[in-house]
C-alpha cells in the first residue's frame, strides 16, 4: 500500500471509531471535537503568530475554545471569540470560562454576529479565524465569504473537517467543507494552501488550512517573509483526496 493510502486508511480506523476517539478526547475535562495532530498545529500557528484575536465558528462544548484560550495565556497574548447557534449540548454543565475567551450567541453568517466581529477584529495586526459549525457546502461557502476579510494577511483562516464527504471518511455525507474550499480557492487568490500543517499525517482538515498571501511574499519550500517564524515547507494547490 502507499504511503498516501496508508495516511488515509489510518484516517478513516481513527474517524470510524469515533467513541474512542474523536467524541471522547477532552481537554481539561471539556469534550474537544479535533484530533490531537490538529490541535498541536494549531500550537504551532498561535506559538508562531501571536494573534491577537482568534474567532472560532461553532463551539459546541467549548473543548477547542478553552484549547485556544489556555494557548494564548501560555504565550500571555491573544483572546478567543467563539460563536454558536446554540447555548451548549448540556445545560447542566456550563461551557468553560476563561479571560481571554468569549461566547458569542447566533449564526456565523448572522449580520448582526457579523457586524460585532467585524468592530472586534477591526484594527487588529493578526486576526485568525477557524470555521467547524455547520459543515455543508453551502454554509462553509457563506462563512468563507463573509469572514475572509477579517483574516489578516500571513495569517490563517482554517476549514475544520475538510475530511468529510469521502476525503476521506463518511461519503455518504454530501457536499461539505472540501467542496466549499474548492470553490472558494477557485475565486479567490488571496488565500493559498499550507499543506505544511498536514506533516504530522493525521488531520481532519486536509486542504483546509488556508494562509492569506502576504503582498510581498513568494511561498516556496520554507520561505521566509515578513514577519514570518513559521517554517513553510510547501504551499501548493489542494491535492485530491
Ligand atoms: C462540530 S461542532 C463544534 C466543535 C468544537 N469546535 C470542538 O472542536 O469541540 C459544531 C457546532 O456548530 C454549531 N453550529 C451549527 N450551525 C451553526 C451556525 N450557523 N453558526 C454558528 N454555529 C453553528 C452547532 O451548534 C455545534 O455546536
């Protein structure tokens, strides 16, 4: 078997078993939706770039919102803005509470929620955002749209569970992220692939860290751009998975 079909099979054992992975890790006690692989990436990106502000579409239980926060207070710089639909799966246990972390009620797409991100992020030298709500097509599409002006350049916009829809597990599940990606990135030059962030092999977001160009940046095998501590060793165009 290849390397590449190996990566992928291990994929689909690890998101197939899901009660013993993915729906049971937790971090500090509070369930957290990502593999572990994902999550050391994002310490990477927050270690590297120091973002002042991170906004996170869908919380859930708030695992990867309290995950954010304990980063940034680990570098003392930063806060999380996560925003959700709903209060929460478990009424009885409230969602994690932190300095540098705050819970926005309503749509991702909302224009009010919208409106408020915006006036949050508006000024700010690094603005990160990560989308893991709503996983069709169609709404990835709309976030992607009506967020990527808030991301600020050399920074990251991340499409959680890019995976989906046979990338390759649960291809039952129709058009999903993958497929709003590939329809963004055909649109919209700004944004490149940072396949780099797939080293560790196990991700489910292959394909879904987009990094914003940075006007006077050339993105080859480790490039080195202003302001840029993070080791690129490829940027390509998504790969089919
Ligand atoms: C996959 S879970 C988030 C997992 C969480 N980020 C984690 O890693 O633990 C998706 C969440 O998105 C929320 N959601 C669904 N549609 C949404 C929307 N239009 N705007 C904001 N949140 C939404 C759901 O209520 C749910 O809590």
């Amino acid at each position: 078997m290849s390397h590449h079909n190996l990566i992928s099979e291990f994929n689909k054992i690890y998101y197939n078993d899901e009660n013993n992975t993915w729906k049971s890790t937790l971090w500090l006690g509070t369930p957290i939706q990502k593999f572990p692989t994902d999550l050391w990436m994002y310490q990477e990106i927050i270690y590297n770039l120091r973002p002042d502000l991170i906004i996170e579409a869908g919380t859930l239980y708030g695992g990867s919102a309290s995950f954010l926060a304990t980063i940034l207070e680990a570098i003392g710089h930063g806060r999380v803005i996560s925003v959700d639909i709903s209060d929460g799966p478990d009424p009885e246990k409230p969602r994690p509470r932190h300095r540098r972390l705050k819970y926005i009620k309503g749509s991702s797409t909302d224009e009010i929620v919208l409106l408020k991100l915006a006036e949050e992020s508006a000024g700010l030298d690094t603005v990160m955002v990560i989308l893991d709500s709503d996983h069709s097509k169609e709404h990835v599409l709309d976030e992607l749209n009506c967020l990527k002006d808030m991301v600020t350049p050399g920074s990251y916009l991340i499409v959680e569970d890019t995976n989906i829809n046979g990338h390759p597990v649960l291809p039952e599940f129709g058009p999903g992220p993958m497929e709003a990606v590939r329809e963004f990135l055909a649109k919209n030059d700004e944004f490149i692939v940072d396949t780099s962030m797939e080293r560790l092999m196990l991700t489910a977001n292959p394909g879904g860290y987009l990094r914003k160009r940075e006007p006077d940046c050339v993105y080859k095998r480790v490039a080195p751009c202003k302001n840029q501590r993070l080791g690129i060793h490829e940027i390509q165009t998504p790969v089919s998975y």
